[in-house]
C-alpha cells in the first residue's frame, strides 16, 4: 500500500453553523441585515447550513451577493414563490409558532419532497415490509441511506435532498444500520454496486461509517461501492487533518485490497471548489488508496449555468486525477423554479464547454436528467425538415431494454424537465409509455 503521506500541523475541528449563528456570522463578514433576515425567513422552510472553511475559504466576500459560492449556501429571496414568501412572513410576523408550523410545512408540501417517484417507486420490499433507507431503481444498484450520514458539512441552496435536513421523518429516508441492506442484497445477487448516500456519508466519523460499510465485504456479489459525497468540496479536512482521517483512509485501501472497487462520487459545483491546498491534499491522499474519484454536479442558474465554469471545472477535476463524470439537470423540488436552467440552454453549456476538454475529459455526460423512468441525457438540438427536436437518449432506465436507447422530443425554449417536453411522433412505443405513460400524442 502506498504511504499515506505527511498530514499538514493545523487541524480544524469541525462545526456546523447555522441559523443560530447568524448574528456570529454577521458579525465577521459582510452580511447585510436584509440577507441576515433573509437567512432566518427561508431557513424556516429549506435548510441551512455553513461551516468555518466554506465561510473562510470558499465565498468571495468582495463577490457577495453575486458570488457563486455565496449563492450555494446562503438562502435567497427568489427561492420561495412570490406567494409561499408572504405566507412565511405572514405567519411569521403573528410570532405564533402553531402559524409558522403550518405554513411551513404547506410550503414544503408544495416543493415536492420526493421527486421521481422516490417513494411510491424506489422502495424494495423485504419480507413484505418497505426496506427503510434503500432505494433500488435499476437492476445492478442500490441506494442505501445510513441514518446517521442524513446530514452534510454545509447545506446546498439547490439541494435536490432537501427533504432529508427539515426534521420530517414522514419525508426521510434513513437505516439505522446494514442489516437489512445486507439481507436484502443476499436476496438479490444481480445487485453488484452499492451507492451509500445521504445527506453525505462522510459526515459520519469512521467508526460509524465502517459499521455499516465493514458488512458489505462480506457480500460477494457486491464488486462496487461507491460513496456520495460533498465532503471534498465542503471539508476537505476530512481526509486530510481530521483525527480519523488516516483510518477512514485505511478503510478505503482495506476496501480496494479485497478486490473491490471503491468509488468516491465527489460533488464538485465549481472551479471555486477546487482551488484550495487542502482539496489537492485530500484528492492526492484518497487516491493513494486505489479509490477512483468522480465527479458530477448540476448544472444550476445563477451558480454554475456558464460553458466557461463547467470547461474550467472539468480541466480541474483532470488535473486533480478525477474522472468527469456527470453534469445533471436541477431536479424539479424545492426552490426548482429559482435555480433551473432551460434543457435547450443546458445543452448549448454542456456543448461549449465539452468542446473546449482534452480527449481525457470527454469522459463527462450531460446535460442528464435523473427522472422517473430513469437517467435520460439531451444529446442535442436537430433542425430537419420535420422541425425542430431535441435528440435524448435513455442512459440508464427502471427496465433494462430500454437502456441506451435513442429518442426525441419537440423542441422548447422554456421546458426545463422532462414532463415538460412532448413526444416526436416517431418515438417508439415502449419508451414513449414508460416516458410519457402512453403513445405518442397521448402524453
Ligand atoms: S451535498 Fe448534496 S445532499 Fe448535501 S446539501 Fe448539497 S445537494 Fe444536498
């Protein structure tokens, strides 16, 4: 095994800040009062949350409000609706916490939760029951939701997982520990990748992650596993000066000596994130360990939505060793409307920016959304004599034949997700029934 490599002296004990901190944070950096008020407005409904390197490190204070890192972690006006904003400040204002409840919790009802059918269509079954924190959407992967990974080192303003933070356990996926993933994988040998997910798993110290990680060596149709996580871009201290950043280490190279393929699945937004000593540091010491690092964001509006940005991530992520991967669209939940950028823009980013990568980089595909059906990726716009299509293609599908497969839809300007779209006469019928629920010109 190769050495782990010298840790830098300073360490950093991590500690999450949010709406209680505000006035802290406010107080030694430039916070206005209105974007302090706008904090405790919309935190009320999305979560919040920041830490010490994302604040000292990340944000452009000179750039604030229009910095890009700024906007991923500080709630704005905008991202509720119009409406949704005076009903918070109106139950707000009467300072009686029965009101804020209730708004509240109308708002998030409206900000659908659990987009793609989550819940009514990811959730196995084991002996007959809901599996509790596992999601098994596509033949070969499972999705597993360690409880205590069901929060992240900073809170994503775009969050697509939003309805994991809020303290709702009716919209919460989460398992108390491996036991029932591992009966369940027991039960199904074609699952040969376990993606562990959160929230962000590496929030957890590593005796717990290894608890419920250890289990799944023992399963020898497990080949793959692969760990979401922001850690990289938010703490990167993680892997680097932690107190078990050395053993969380060990762990991956204990996972990858077996013969198994360990996948971190860093989340990178922007170049931004990138840019510090101590990322090129954790990158380096992770990959020492045979662990494969890839990389995959969405693409957001007013955070990311420019071919420059996602050109200079992507030669980033090269440079630091990791694989491109995957530019996703904005999920249609929670503040949706504020954040999404229209499919026929996304794939003119996605294009310009591709063009601009070394062969090595074009290893990245987009724009893809990860929809009911499955992951359906816009491969670009056609003009024939028909009119004007968008040319999609299934990359990943619930029904394995579907996989692969080349579509189109009428084109939009506007039409940011794919029950937005229309069916292109000539698509075939089993695609257009598992898009669209029926034949084209029946959607
Ligand atoms: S890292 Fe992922 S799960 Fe965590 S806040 Fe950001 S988008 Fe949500």
């Amino acid at each position: 095994m190769p050495p782990l490599g010298p840790t830098p002296v300073r360490s950093q004990r991590f500690r999450a800040l949010g709406v209680r901190q505000v006035d802290a944070i406010a107080a030694r950096f430039p916070l206005t009062g209105e974007q302090v008020a706008t904090v405790r407005l919309i935190s009320q409904v999305l979560p919040f949350r920041v830490n010490e390197y994302t604040l000292s490190e990340l944000i452009d204070w000179d750039r604030v409000p229009d910095d890009p890192m700024f906007r991923m972690v500080f709630p704005q006006r905008g991202m509720l609706s119009p409406g949704d904003e005076r009903l918070l400040t109106a139950a707000t204002g009467t300072g009686d916490r029965q009101a804020v409840a209730a708004a509240v919790k109308e708002i998030r009802g409206r900000l659908n939760p659990h987009p793609s059918g989550q819940q009514e269509l990811n959730v196995p079954r084991i002996g007959g029951s809901p599996a509790p924190g596992l999601q098994h959407k596509y033949r070969e992967t499972v999705l597993y939701f360690p409880s205590q990974g069901q929060s992240c080192h900073s809170y994503c303003t775009y969050c697509f997982r939003w309805a994991q933070f809020v303290g709702d356990a009716d919209l919460r996926f989460a398992a108390p520990g491996p036991e029932v993933l591992v009966r369940y994988l027991g039960e199904h040998p074609e699952v040969h990748d376990v993606l562990v997910t959160g929230g962000d798993p590496m929030i957890m110290g590593t005796d717990r992650l290894v608890d419920h990680l250890e289990p799944l060596l023992g399963v020898e149709s497990v080949r793959t596993i692969r760990i979401g996580t922001k850690s990289l871009a938010y703490w990167p201290q993680r892997f680097v000066t932690d107190q078990d950043a050395d053993d969380v280490l060990r762990f991956f190279e204990r996972v990858t000596a077996g013969g198994r393929t360990l996948a971190v699945m860093a989340h990178f937004t922007h170049p931004r994130e990138l840019g510090t000593e101590l990322v090129a540091r954790a990158l380096s010491r992770i990959r020492a360990t045979g662990a494969v690092v890839y990389c995959q964001a969405p693409l957001i509006g007013r955070i990311n939505d420019s071919a420059a940005t996602w050109s200079a991530l992507w030669r980033a992520e090269l440079a630091a060793g990791a694989v491109p991967y995957y530019m996703f669209v904005e999920r249609d939940t929670g503040p949706y409307d504020y954040f999404k950028v229209p499919l026929a823009k996304a794939a003119e980013v996605f294009a310009s920016a591709y063009r601009t990568l070394p062969g090595l980089a074009r290893t990245v595909r987009g724009p893809v959304m990860s929809a009911t059906p499955g992951k359906v990726v816009v491969d670009g716009v056609e003009e024939s004599a028909g009119g004007r299509f968008f040319q999609l293609r299934m990359l990943q599908a619930r029904d394995p034949a579907l996989v692969g497969r080349p579509f189109r839809a009428c084109y939009s300007p506007t039409a940011a997700w794919l029950d937005e779209l229309e069916p292109a006469g000539d698509t075939p019928h089993d695609i257009a029934a598992a898009v669209w629920g029926g034949a084209p010109g029946t959607a």
